[in-house]
C-alpha cells in the first residue's frame, strides 16, 4: 500500500493499492525528486474516468512497470476534480509538447518540476496504436542518463505565462464575426461542433441562442436547438435514466464513454431549460425534467449533491446503460417490440460488449405511436419508467464518488433556482459564507471556479426569494472575488493562468457574468468590459461564456424591478420576469425601505403609483414605465428570436 488511502479524493483513494509507490502533489514530493535528483512522473485522472482506471489496471498495476518507476521517479498522482489549476496547467503544456491532452494526463517532469514530455494513455506493451510505456520508459531513462541536455533544453516550466492577445474592441463586430466563426464549425449534419468526437458545448448553444435574441436572424436558434435535439436523441443522453454522459467518440452522439458528471448535467441543465423557455419545445422541457430526476435520483447525497458516477458496472464499460433485445422484453413484455424499435436496438453502430446503446429518433417515435410529439414523450417516458425499474433491479450501480466539491454544486444551485427548484438550491448553499472552500464540508480554500459559481448562485438565491441576506453575501463574496483580479484579467493568487471552456464554462467566464449581474443589483468600481476586452481574442468555441457577457454588454442587460406593496399581486410579477427567457437578465423584488440602492432614475420612478405592486423592466441605460400585468414583462423583455 502506498501513501494515498487516507486521501479524501476517491481516484487517489482507489490508486491505494497499486505496486507504484505514489505521492500526492505536495511541495514534499517536488523536494523529495529534487534531493534524489530523480526525474518526476504525474498522472492526472479522475474517478469518473474510465481510462485511467485502464491505464491504473493495465499499466501501473504491472509489477515490472512499478519497479522501473519506484527506483527511478518520484511518482505524484493528482485528482483533477480536487486540483484543477493544476491539470489546467499541464493540460496546456502537454498539448504544446504533444499535441495530446486529456485523461488520463501523463507528464514527466525534471528533478526541478520542469515539464519535458507528455500524453495522455499509454498501455504496458504497444497496443491500441500506442506505444507501450515500459518501452516509454526505458527511452525517457536512456535519454536522461546519456543525452541529459536534451531533456533539459526542452524542458517548460510550470510558471510559464501565456501570451496575452492584443485587446479586442467590444462591438458587434466581434459578435457577428465570432458567430460566423462558431458556423463554419458546425456540424450540419448532426449538430454540435466538429466531425469527430463530440462533447457538448453549453455555452456555444447558448450564445448561438442569444445571438438570435439579438440579432433577429434566426440561424442561431436553429442551430442550437438542432443540437440540443441531436444529443437528446443520442446515447449522450441516458435514455432510460435520464442524464448526459460526458462525451462521444463518434460525431453522431451514439456510443458515449460513460461516466457522468455533475458538471456536465448542471450546465446542461441549463441550457436545455434556457431554451426551453427560449421556444417553449416540449423536448427541451422534457430532457430538463429528465436530467433533473437523475440528478436527484442518483447524485443527492446528505451534504448536497455527489461530484460523480463512473462509466463501468462490474468491470464492463457501459454495462449498466446498454440492453439487449432479451432484457427488454424482459422489462416490457408485450410492449418490448415497440421499444425495441423506439430505442434503436436494431440500426447500425452503438454497440459495446455486444450490448447496445439506446438512442431515439422522435420524427420516428411520433409516426411509430401516430401520436404528437407530447403523446409521444408521454409514451417514452412510461417505457423509461418500467425499464429504469428493471435497470435497478438487476444491475450493479457503477461507483459514485459521493465527494460534494462546491463550484459543480453551486454551478446546479445557480440553475436550481433559476427553473425555481427553490429549496433544492438552498440545500446547497445553506453553509454558504464569504470564504468559499473547495469542498461544501470545508477543507482547502477555493480557487476562481469556486468563488465565482458561489457568487452566481448567492445572486440567483437573492433574485428567487427576495432575501436581502443573499444580497449582503453577494457582496462579501464579490470583495473576496476580487482578489483574484490582475491588472490583465483574471489569474489564480497561485498563478493559474486565464483559461477557456474546456468545454465546461471557464472560471473566467462565470467570475465575469457574476460581476456583471451583481453591477446591476451595486454599484462597482471595477472596469470589467477592459478585462473582458483581454480575454475575448481567442476561438470562439473556448470563449463563448465570455462572448455570451461581451453580447450582452453590447445590446443590454435586463434588470427587472418588482415593486412588494403586499398586495398579492407582486408575485406573479415576480414568477413572470424569473421565467421569461433574456440572454442575461437580473431579477429583484424589493420592498419600499431598500429602494435607496437603486440607479437614481429609477429610485425617482418608485414614488408614482404607490400602493400599488408593479413592475419596471430596465435594458441597458433605459426603464420602462411602471406595468401591472405580468404579460407587459414578457413583452417588455422580448427579444428579436421569432
């Protein structure tokens, strides 16, 4: 056994017992290599991911591998879900030197902590294409022994800065031209980004989305919701359970790899919810539900919700998602042939372990049940009830990590509270204060991710239930949000470098949409649309959050006012403007002793019509009048989308 079985992190937990004497990533280790002039190998990985558990069964649990790396590295696992400033950093580098990034990472390192090579899987022996790292190893040995200059000379280190692109003007041209970018990008054919494997991209859906909101050219709602309709059919989605799995290995999002994320489903939470409310689909509301039923079902825990599931049941990849024809009439009896057809069992591809993978087609489904799309989905989720049922009776639950780490989980309060699952979201953030730590039960302090998605979630808190508490919070969250600003962006106290989507939304991106809304609700003296500026110069794939904030700086944000006068009426106002879709909207109910923080012109506004509730929507610089009825909300906020 070596020295990771009392480690909190469940991937190192599970490296345990492993012949490789392994360290955690700690200044000890990078001391230890330094006095034993021993060169450092790091593995990167995470409990979800199912190749480094075969990377960790196959390779490092080989006992002459072991020995070659025990006498000659100091071996350091790292836990990308407990540190990911520094997976962001070897990522980066890795992907300089290689050209490969992922997981599992593989990085080697001098006795300094000088990055000189790297890739991701590498299986004992050549094989799967790859060479074998017993292979790897000898060559990296040799090479140091004997031609130690050339290691030295290539070497990166960690403290390499990235270069900062030149500031970009915040105008519509960098939104029509990042647009155009993100479209020839697009997969036509099946949605998403690329021709290869596809992960999702939240926040390009999104931003596809408000560009139409904007712009009234309606070429990004088609393209968002084409995807959206792709992956929900796909075997991304968990067709009996509800739920993504993190990403394809084929353009067509049918055969996933099969872990699940809380990450990946809060994010896709929301975008399906935003266009829901955006084209009121029954499908977007339907895969909402879905998902949110998964994450309840098999993610909540004691503390709030668990940080992820793996992608093996009983040593089988996807064993606990894939059927057969057999176990399907096991589950339906009589109705099995339909569901045979509705969940694809007899097209083409989707096949792993002689299992396959289920997908839908709901053009095909409709004619099959001759019924509309609600029926239909009605009819679904009837079969996906028997089968889940069936599911969890005769198979085993793949490993959850049950860890509560806080920027996933207040990444879900924030949309909790958006599609008004009030008291889940609370849940959450109840032990929520202004020193944010990395885990919900305490422990290391936060890094960007975790301060900024608190803040989000504090604000959403204040605009669902009107609690002047989340306001203060937001506040004292934003003061120590703050000292993670550089006079050029935004930089961990550490040095961690200002990164995109990958594809989840950056620590960028969510630290400035925070700042943004809570500029709306405050007064703040920081220039954000200058740091903004700095960081927008990229491919739109990995700043499309940020695109998102600069789209919005450009054609207005919504702050809407309700007015409490008590008289029952506020609340209607209040579901209405919470409910009604804008590309970036903040929502207050106040009552008449908090008004004096508000914009001086709308302050001077709320004398008129006393006694009355009502509403003042704000875009940009400019508020309407006071309305009444809850449908002028919606028609005050409309955006161009058709």
């Amino acid at each position: 056994m070596n020295s990771l079985a009392n480690s909190e992190s469940l991937y190192l937990r599970e490296a345990s017992n492993q012949p490789v004497n392994w360290l955690p990533w700690s200044k000890e280790a990078f001391e230890k290599a330094k006095k034993e002039n021993k060169l450092i190998l790091v593995d990167v990985g995470a409990a979800w991911c199912h190749w480094c558990h075969v990377m960790d069964e196959e390779t490092y649990s080989n006992q002459e591998i072991a020995k070659i790396i025990n006498e000659n590295f100091i071996a350091i696992k790292v836990d990308r879900d407990e540190m990911p400033e520094v997976d962001r950093k070897l990522q980066l580098i890795v992907s300089e030197i290689s050209g490969e990034s992922g997981w599992p990472l593989t990085v080697f390192m001098t006795p300094e902590g000088n990055v000189f090579f790297g890739g991701t899987f590498f299986p004992p022996e050549d094989s799967y294409g790859r060479i074998g790292f017993k292979k790897l190893l000898n060559e990296i040995l040799r090479i140091w022994n004997n031609e130690r200059d050339k290691i030295l000379n290539s070497s990166i280190p960690l403290s390499i800065k990235v270069k900062t692109e030149n500031e970009g003007q915040l105008n519509k041209d960098l939104i029509e031209s990042s647009f155009s970018l993100l479209t020839s990008a697009y997969d036509l054919e099946y949605g998403g980004l690329g021709k290869s494997m596809k992960f999702p991209h939240p926040k390009v859906d999104e931003f596809m989305l408000a560009y139409s909101a904007w712009t009234g050219d309606d070429l990004g709602k088609k393209l968002n919701n084409f995807t959206l309709i792709k992956m929900f059919e796909g075997g991304i989605f968990d067709q009996v359970g509800g739920g993504f799995h993190r990403y394809t290995t084929d353009r067509e999002w049918i055969t996933p790899h099969f872990e699940k994320l809380l990450i990946d489903n809060a994010e896709l939470l929301e975008d399906y919810y935003l266009s829901y409310l955006a084209t009121g689909r029954a499908e977007f509301l339907e895969a909402y539900n879905l998902t949110y039923e998964f994450i309840k079902r098999d993610l909540e825990n004691s503390i709030a919700f668990s940080n992820s599931i793996d992608a093996d049941s009983d040593g089988i990849e996807g064993g606990y998602y894939t059927w057969t024809e057999e176990e399907i009439k096991d589950a339906l009896g009589q109705e099995a042939e339909l569901a045979i057809k509705l969940f694809g069992l007899r097209k083409e591809g989707g096949v792993i372990e002689g299992r396959k993978v289920l997908r839908v087609d709901l053009t095909e489904a409709k004619k099959l049940i001759n019924a509309d799309i609600n029926t239909t989905l009605q009819k679904l989720r009837d079969l996906r009830r028997r089968m889940l049922e069936y599911r969890q009776k005769n198979r085993k639950m793949p490993r959850i990590d049950t860890n509560s780490y806080s920027y996933p989980n207040y990444r879900l309060a924030e949309v909790l509270f958006q599609s008004l699952k009030i008291d889940d979201g609370l849940k959450i953030i109840k032990n929520l204060t202004p020193i944010v730590s990395r885990r919900l039960t305490g422990g290391k302090e936060g890094l960007l991710e975790d301060y900024a998605s608190a803040l989000l979630a504090s604000i959403s808190a204040y605009e669902v239930t009107a609690e002047e508490r989340y306001y203060l919070l937001s506040l004292e969250l934003y003061n120590k949000l703050k000292d993670f600003l550089k006079v050029d962006g935004f930089e961990e106290p550490n040095g961690e470098l200002p990164y995109g989507d990958m594809p989840n939304e950056s620590p960028n991106s969510l630290a400035i949409r925070g700042i943004l809304k809570l500029s709306m609700l405050s007064k703040i003296d920081i220039e954000i649309e200058k740091i903004l500026s700095k960081l927008v110069n990229s491919d739109p794939s990995f700043v499309s959050g940020l695109l998102l904030s600069a789209g919005s700086i450009i054609n207005g944000i919504a702050h809407v006012v309700i007015v409490d006068e008590k008289d029952g009426k506020a609340g209607l106002l209040h579901k209405e403007a919470i409910t009604t879709y804008y590309p970036l909207k903040v929502v207050e109910k106040i009552s008449d002793d908090i008004k004096d923080r508000l914009d001086s012109t709308l302050r001077a506004m709320l004398n008129d019509n006393k006694g009355k509730s009502r509403a003042y929507v704000c875009i940009g610089n400019t508020c309407s009048m006071p309305v009444f009825e809850k449908e002028k909300i919606k028609l005050l906020l409309k955006t161009k989308l058709s």
